[in-house]
C-alpha cells in the first residue's frame, strides 16, 4: 500500500482538510477548462463545443490508469475503493433530471458551483435551484423511497459487469475516447458558431 497520505487511517480533521484541498484543485482544473461559461457547457449539446467531453474523457482515463497501475505495482488496494452503489430506477430518473437541468440550465452541480464562486448571476440561480431540489427531495423523501431504494444492486463495476477485466476495460474506454475525440472534432466544424464561442 502506497496512500497519498503515508498513515492507514486519518483524523475526521485531516480529512475534510484534504478533501478541501482537492475541491480547490479541482474547481481550478474546471475554470481553467472554461467550465465557468454555461455556453461552452451548453455547447456540448449542440455540438459548436466539444471541450467538456474532452476534459471529462480525458480525466476519467487518467484516473483508470493511475488506479490501474498503482493497483498493478501494489500501490493500491482496489478491495477497500469505493464504488457507487447502483440503484436501476433512481440512476435512470436522476439522469433525466440532471440531463435536463445541464441543458436548460448550462451547468452541472460542480461547474455551478466553480462558476457561482467568481460571480456568475445564472450560476448562482442555478445553484439556488439546486439546493431547493434537494431540500425538497429530502422533506418529501418518504414519497419516494420505494422509487429511489428499488433494484438495488449494490457496488457493481462495469467489468464484472461485462465478464471482463479491468485492464481490458480500460483499453476500451481509451479506444472509445479516440472515437469520441474524433466525433467532436468534426461536430465543433460542423456546427461551428463564431458568434458564440468567441465571446467565451
């Protein structure tokens, strides 16, 4: 085991610290990216923009390989990782849900959040909206408890899944990635609009 922290278990302290941290980093990564701009998100649906799938691929790659090897050298032990918990109907709803609201809206929870920090007005409403969803989601829970609680099929991964490995997984998703790069490359000079993205 080879921890970025060289200590097996960590105070609740220094825990929210790193976790901190990582969320200003990370809320870097995304302005630097240009994910303050609800039109470059946008963009993504309408094809003149393609940079949130490029970022976001390559994040997800990176992280697979980092975890991959690390896992591989035995800097990691893959067995104690988290993996979300799926729930079939829940997954499905929220992602309607978040789908529509980063359409409309032009912004996910975390590149609200990123935005509403150096002054967006439509972030901020956005990310109003947001936490008046959830408070409502969670005084009216018992509504829909049964929904959001049913086909639990508790930390499934792709692979296994597939009947795959992770490794071969992974060399799937980096193929997949190219594919994709390729995609938004002619979609960005198909659906190319001067007019909007030189004001972002």
């Amino acid at each position: 085991m080879g921890p970025i922290i060289p200590v097996y278990e960590i105070s609740t302290e220094l825990n929210f610290l790193v976790a901190f941290l990582i969320g200003l980093g990370f809320g870097f990564a995304l302005e630097q990216a240009g994910f303050s701009s609800s039109r470059k998100l946008a963009g993504m649906f309408y094809g003149y923009d393609t940079t949130v799938l490029k970022v976001f691929f390559t994040a997800a790659i990176t992280g697979m390989l980092g975890l991959t090897f690390m896992n591989y050298l035995g800097m990691i032990d893959m067995s104690i990782v988290y993996v979300n918990e799926y729930y079939i109907e829940s997954a499905i709803i929220g992602g309607v849900i978040m789908g529509i609201g980063f359409i409309v809206g032009g912004f996910c929870p975390g590149t609200s959040v990123c935005a509403a920090a150096i002054g967006k007005k439509d972030a901020w409403a956005f990310l109003g909206g947001s936490l008046i969803g959830i408070l409502l989601f969670g005084e009216t829970y018992n509504w829909w408890k049964d929904i959001y609680t049913k086909n639990f099929l508790g930390g499934v991964k792709l692979s296994d899944t597939l009947g795959i490995s992770d490794g071969f997984l992974v060399l799937l998703i980096i193929v997949a990635a190219i594919m994709m790069f390729w995609v938004g490359e002619w979609a960005e000079k198909k659906f190319k609009r001067p007019d909007i993205t030189k004001e972002m």
